[in-house]
C-alpha cells in the first residue's frame, strides 16, 4: 500500500497547473457532451 500512495503522490508531483486545468476542461466538455447526446437518459436520478 505504501508503494502505491508513493507511486500517486510522484505522478501527483509531476503534474503542473496548466496541464490538471486542461484536464479538467476536457472531461467537463466530454460530460457535457454526454449529456446532450442523451437528454432524456436521466435514469432513477430526477424521477
């Protein structure tokens, strides 16, 4: 387990700013885009 969280604390290092914000940007676009794509595919959420 220590090898692990060693292992997400380096990559976490290694990310800058620029890069978690484009990150970001992009899974938010592929969220919204999703839910367009499927408008009345609310499920038992909002029923």
């Amino acid at each position: 387990m220590n090898k692990l969280s060693n292992k997400v604390q380096y990559l976490v290092s290694r990310v800058d700013n620029r890069t978690l914000r484009l990150i970001v940007t992009i899974a938010g676009l592929a969220l919204f885009v999703l839910a367009a794509g499927a408008p009345d595919g609310v499920g038992p959420v909002g029923m």
